[in-house]
C-alpha cells in the first residue's frame, strides 16, 4: 500500500454485515478458479451457485452472482494489471 510506504497510517474502512458476506463468499470462490498459463480466469457461474447451495446463504442469488463477477473483474483486472 502506497500510503504505508510514505509512512502514513491509513484506517480501514468499516464493514457492514452484508458487505462481510459478500466479501467472504468472494474470497472462498476465488480459491476455487481455475488458471491457464496466461493467468487466473474467472469464477464460474456453476461455482458460484454450489457455494451458495452448500453454505445456505442467506444472500439472494441474483445479488450474489452480480456482486461477486463484478468483484472478480476488478480483482483479474489488477492481476493483468500487474503483468
């Protein structure tokens, strides 16, 4: 982080209990993707539905799978990013 290399304490920002959810099921599917050689594909819709069968969640599936493809085009974006 930028601001702890100049030395800067930055606050985290709160979460709230839903944003938490959604960030958890993002970072539990994001161990699940898949990869090539030319790097980390995307979540797949079938994953994204399994989990939110296995682990009952009280998340409505729609929102699910809208906010975790949107969260893992920002995150294979960095990662190109970063190539």
């Amino acid at each position: 982080m930028v601001a702890r290399k100049l030395g800067m304490e930055v606050e985290r920002p709160e979460i709230d209990g839903i944003t938490g959810l959604y960030l958890e099921a993002f970072y539990s599917l994001s161990r699940s993707r898949s990869g090539t050689g030319y790097g980390a594909l995307p979540i797949q819709i079938s994953e994204i539905q399994a989990w939110h069968s296995f682990i009952k969640s009280p998340l409505d599936p729609e929102s699910l799978l809208f906010v975790v493809q949107s969260l893992d085009a920002v995150y294979l974006k960095h990662l190109s990013r970063k190539k």
